[in-house]
C-alpha cells in the first residue's frame, strides 16, 4: 500500500485519469482493530474472530472523507466553484473540510436543531456556509436536488456516484488488512444507504471473496427494514436518522445478493453496544456508529448468525468526539472531591 490519500493509494481501481489534480487530506488507511473482549462479550466461547475498522480517524472525523476527496476531486475537474451538499452533519464538516483545501465555496444543508456539536463546529469553523433548514434530512436533500438543476454548483451527497468510488476503498483495505480476504460477515449502520452501496462495489471490484452484509438501521428510522418511507425518523443516532434513503433499491440489491440481512435495533440496543466498545475495548464512537455491532449481536442473540469460527468486521463510522452531548447524557457525572489527599484516599477505599 502506498499513501497519500485513497484515490493515490488504489488509482487502478478509479475511474481517475493518472493526471487528475488530487483533493486529498491523506485519508484512509485507517485501523482495522482486533477485538477479542468484545467477541467474547457478545459471542463467548464461540471463536469469533472480531474486528473494528475505525473509519473515525479519518481527517474529519468519518468515512465520510473517503468519498469527499473523490467527489471534491471530479468537481474540481469538472470546473465547479461551488458545492452543496444536505447533511446530518458528518458530510458537511467533510465537504467543507475538501472545499476549503480546493478553494471552494460550500454550502451545507443541515436539520434544524438536531446537529450534533462537534459537526456544526467543525463544518463553521473550516468555512462553510451552514443553512439550518426547519425540516429534516430528507427535506434537505431534495431541496439541494432542486437547486443544482437550476444553477451552476456541485453535489457532493451520496447520489453523486464519485461518492461511492471513493467510499468502496475501504472494502479494499479491510481485504489488505485481513491478509488478502473478505470477512464471513460486514456489519455497518445504513442511513442514506451510500455506504453499504459502496462497500458492495468495493468488495465485488477487488475480488478477494465476498462478505454477507449486515445492515443496522436506528428502530425509530428504519424504512428499509419496513419497506416504506418513515416521514418522521427518529433516533439518537442522528447520523442515520434518515426516512427517505437515496441508495435504497441499490442497499436492497447488495443485500440481497450478498445473502444478508438488514434489520432495526433500538435506540437502548445502540447505546450499549456504544458503551461496550468504549469500555471493553477503548474505541469512542458516535452512537451511530456503534449500530453495526448491535445488528451483530441482536443478530447472534436471535440464533440468525452463527459466529462459530466466524470473521466479522464492524465498521465504526464516525468519531465520539462529533457528538460530546450524548456521551456526557448517557455516562456516570464525575465525582466531585475536596482537593485533599484524605479525601481521594477515602474515594479509594469506599
Ligand atoms: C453518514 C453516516 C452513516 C450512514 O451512512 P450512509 O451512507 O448514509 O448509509 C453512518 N454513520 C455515520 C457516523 C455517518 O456519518
């Protein structure tokens, strides 16, 4: 593997011309973490061989920027001076990030009130022009549809397929990390159904072996698993808290052809797998995140999946750090002590 950057690291795999200036901040490449407590945690004695690819450590903070350098990249050849994008939020603190590097103006479409922090402040801070719209995701997305058939800009949301190629790098590096093999299973959350779309073509294009996918959607936002639009999606995973996804036939058809599975778990489900990788094996997510590991051991639970002497790989979305208010709402307070040794050392002994 070379870096920097995935469209340098796996050009042969792109539909880039070798010449193509390159947006890049040096994404990717990111760890593919061994989790053996974890495994026995939700799978004792099974063998389950469990790994976490921590696509948090990206440049801004989600697997976002895989897709971003490559759609920031072809708008860049393709002339655009501006780019757009609806979000809940991990896509525009990416744009903004790549637009920034490449001298663009960017626009972000965000739900009113339902950002979490750290996004809005990064989106602010590398730039961006933030539009707090009063409707959701969904609402967002097709106003920016709308506006870029009526002027001159870039859309930089998941329906633009340089997204995907962008995003499909990870399925290479977890084969590379995995010594030249796909799991037995590839669990992740499903929102807009980029991903789970991109990780298909990914694994199919690199011809390594192929996973059988697990997609985890938030209960209160699950249209694929309920096979219709959810006009109010609610959760507290508000990464995925999407009603109308725009790679929906496509998620289907991967799945389908993976012989996976799709199915909700509960907004509790989520936060305890939340609290399990952060406790047991020292990895902070977003809550979304952590939605591909509760799939898994609902899924386990139910009898669904065997894990006996299985590989699976949780894909870890997004950082904890983007969403400091749910983590410090669902943690113990601190203790409050006098700052005097008797004190700690009677805290020690309790
Ligand atoms: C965007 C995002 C998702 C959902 O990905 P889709 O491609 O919309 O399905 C999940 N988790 C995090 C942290 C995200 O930023």
């Amino acid at each position: 593997m070379s870096w920097p950057g995935v469209i340098h690291a796996y050009l042969p795999y792109l539909p880039f011309a070798a010449d193509t200036p390159i947006i890049t901040l040096n994404e990717g490449n990111t760890p593919l973490i061994r989790a053996d407590r974890l495994a026995e945690a939700i799978a004792p004695k099974a063998g389950l061989q469990l790994y976490l690819k921590y696509e948090g450590l990206n440049p801004t903070g989600s697997f976002k920027d895989r897709g971003m350098t490559a759609a920031i990249t072809q708008a860049v050849a393709e002339g655009a001076k501006t780019v757009i994008c609806a979000s809940t939020g991990n896509t525009a603190a990416s744009a903004a990030a790549y637009a920034a590097r490449a001298g663009l103006r960017c626009l972000v479409l965000v739900p009113e009130g339902k950002i979490a922090l750290g996004k809005l402040a990064a989106s602010l801070a590398y730039g961006a022009e933030v539009i707090s719209i009063a409707g959701s995701f969904d609402d967002g997305l097709n106003l920016v549809c709308e506006i870029v058939r009526r002027q001159p800009i870039a859309l930089v949301n998941s329906i633009n397929p340089w997204r995907l190629e962008g995003q499909k790098t990870a399925a290479f590096e977890i084969c590379d990390q995995l010594g030249g093999r796909a799991p037995d299973w590839h669990c992740l959350p499903v929102g807009n159904a980029g991903n789970i779309s991109a990780y298909w073509l990914g694994y199919r294009q690199y011809g390594k072996g192929l996973p059988r996918l697990l997609g985890g959607q938030a209960s209160g936002a699950a249209p694929i698993v309920l096979g219709r639009v959810v006009e109010k999606p609610e959760t507290l995973a508000t990464a995925i808290r999407i009603g109308n996804p725009a790679r929906w036939q496509q998620a289907l058809a991967a799945l389908d052809e993976s012989g996976g599975i799709i199915t909700a778990v509960s907004d509790d489900d989520i936060l305890q797998s939340w609290r399990l990788l952060a406790r047991l094996e020292g990895v902070f997510v977003e809550p979304a995140s952590a939605t591909g590991l509760a799939a898994l051991k609902q899924q386990i639970a139910l009898g669904e999946i065997d894990p006996v002497g299985k590989t699976a790989v949780c894909v870890l979305t997004g950082h904890g750090l983007k969403d400091p208010a749910t983590a410090v709402a669902h943690a113990n307070p601190p203790h409050t002590l006098p700052a005097d040794i008797t004190a700690l050392e009677a805290y020690l002994q309790r």
